[in-house]
C-alpha cells in the first residue's frame, strides 16, 4: 500500500501559526498533524504502508527531514514531491505520480479521525465520509441500496446527502488514478481555475467503477485556531491510555487535571493545568492557570490564566490573562 500526503497549501487561516511551520507540523496532543493522520490510516488498512510520498511546495531540508523521520517511524520509505503552484486537487496528487501504482491511498493532511472499520479493498475505491449537519459546507456522496456511490456532489444548496467527504480516498489500482488525472491536465478540464480530484471520480464512476463510503465515527478539523485546540481536546480524551503523567515529576504545588499531555524537560511551579492542555518539550511555566490549550516547544509562561489558546515555539509571556493566539518567536511582558 501506498500512501500520499497532499500538503502544500500555506495554511493561512492558521496564522499566525503557519509562518514557521507547515500546518500539518503543528502540534496536537504531542505530535504533529500529520504523524497522527499517518497514524490512523495505518491501524485501519490490513496491510502495511510501504511507501508515503508528501507533496509538498518550499518548506525546508529541516521540514523535509522531519517528515521522512515520521514515515520511517510507521516502517515505510519517505518520499519528497513537489507542488510549486496551487492548481487543485488533482494536480497535487499528481506531483506524487511515481507512487500512483498498485493501491493507493490520498489522504489530505488538515484533517484527523477516529473510527473502529477495517478498509475493504474489494471495490475500486472507498471515499471516506462522515454524517454532517450542515452538507451545503463540505462536497458529498449519495449513495444507493447497496451502498455504493452513485454521485459526487460539492456544497449543495439544496438536501441530497448528509454524508461529507472528509479528505481520505482509497484507489485499487494507482495507474488508472494517474491516467484520469492527467487527462484532466492534457484537456484543462478545471473547477473555478483549479484541477479537481472530484472530476476525476466522476469520470471513473461514469466508467463503472465502483466507489464504497469509508464511514469514520468523529472526524476532527484542524483548519483554524478553534478547530486545532478542540481536536487538540478530542484526542486527548480518546487517546487517554497514551498520556499517563507521573505527577511527582512536579512541585511547587502545581495540579494537574487529566487529560494532559506534558512533554520532556517541561518545568510547572505554582500552576493549575488542565483538563485538554499539552504542553511542549523545555517550556517553563509559573503561577499559571491554562486549560484547554496547546503551548508548543521552548516558551516561558508566567502569571497568566487562558484557555482556549493556541501558543508558539520560543514565546515569553509574563501577566495577561485573556484568549491568546501567539506565533513562534513572540514577546510580551
């Protein structure tokens, strides 16, 4: 099985957050977006993953590093592509186009999940949904007796499925995924000036292959400030038995309510933390009280209450109490 990660988008709705690091980089629950993607798909599929492609635009040697470290943790070979303009869906999965061979998985990298089925590979391809209150936000499916997908329908204005595509796709066959997106490239078949997966699948559907939903029992956002600290929260309360914390690592009269995640060298003198905080490694903080929050690597926080607040890597903090989203780097005393 292969797996290919499109994630060259800037992430600009994640800013001020995303000027440093890549939006699937970010920390959720101590570890990054997309390690927990990768993660998830593998505890699904009844197959090892045994090569993962990123598609990705000029994120750095220390980013692409990092990202062949997290492929080889889940025992596959890493693989760096390229996207250098922003022409869709498509076109981004076909930056990778040396993995399109055999099975395949797509998997879009700002979006996690939680869900108990094993992926059947028996049709041509399974489209992972999740049952939405608001269908006219996402595209989606419908589907027929049989539980095959008999359209694929983006932001309805009127019902025709609850059912929304979350971002995750499994193909039987890579080579006929690559054939059908570069005929959309060869003919500039486009969406509002972009490629789109979508056209693709419904040139295939209209070709009689067959295309099953991959229901996920929760599917988490990390698109903006609000939606990475709740599904920062979610996977803290189901991922419980990963986060034990030995409270005797602290004093000075801190409490800690589970859940938490703390990392390494972390100093806590005199706080309250918790419940849904993680904590970065060598981050120091004094007579705080935080809950609901994700602090990143290497920052000093002191005498501050928050939640519901998003802070960097390197950040110094010292007597403000409010909602805080806070890039890499920032000071304020």
């Amino acid at each position: 099985m292969k797996l290919i990660i499109p994630m060259a988008g800037m992430g600009k709705r994640m800013r001020p957050h995303t000027l440093t690091i890549p939006k699937p980089l970010l920390p959720v629950a101590g570890k990054p977006i997309v390690h927990w993607l990768i993660e998830d798909i593998a505890a699904v599929c009844d197959q090892p993953i045994d090569e993962i492609a990123f598609v990705i635009g000029d994120f750095g040697s220390e980013t692409e590093s990092h990202l062949l470290q997290i492929a080889q943790s889940v025992g596959a070979k890493g693989r760096i592509c390229y996207q250098d303009e922003p022409l869709g869906t498509a076109h981004a999965i076909l930056c990778a186009k040396e993995c399109l061979q055999g099975e395949v998985i797509v998997a879009f990298a700002d979006t996690l999940f939680r869900a108990e089925f094993h992926l059947d590979t028996n049709p041509d391809g399974v489209i992972w949904v999740h049952k939405v209150d608001n269908p006219s936000s996402f595209g989606v499916v419908k589907i027929d007796n049989e539980n095959c997908i008999t359209d694929f329908v983006e932001k309805p204005t009127e019902f025709v499925s609850d059912l929304a595509i979350i971002g995750i796709y499994y193909f039987k066959s890579g080579e006929t995924l690559h054939k059908e997106l570069q005929y959309l490239i060869d003919n500039d078949i486009r969406e509002k000036g972009e490629y789109q997966l979508t056209n693709a699948l419904e040139n295939m559907k209209n070709k009689g292959m067959r295309f099953k939903p991959g229901a996920v029992d929760e599917w988490w956002d990390c698109g903006n400030k609000d939606a990475t600290v709740n599904t920062n929260k979610r996977l803290l309360e189901t991922r419980r038995e990963l986060f034990h914390i030995a409270p005797e690592r602290y004093n000075g009269g801190t409490q800690i309510i589970q859940p938490c995640f703390i990392g390494e060298n972390v100093e806590l003198k005199g706080c309250t933390i918790g419940p849904y905080v993680s904590i970065g490694n060598n981050t120091k903080l004094e007579n705080c009280v935080i809950s609901n929050s994700i602090i990143q690597n290497n920052s000093h926080i002191s005498n501050l209450n928050f939640t519901n607040s998003m802070i960097g890597n390197h950040v110094s903090l010292n007597g403000q109490s409010c909602e805080l989203s806070i890039g890499d780097y920032s000071t304020q005393s």
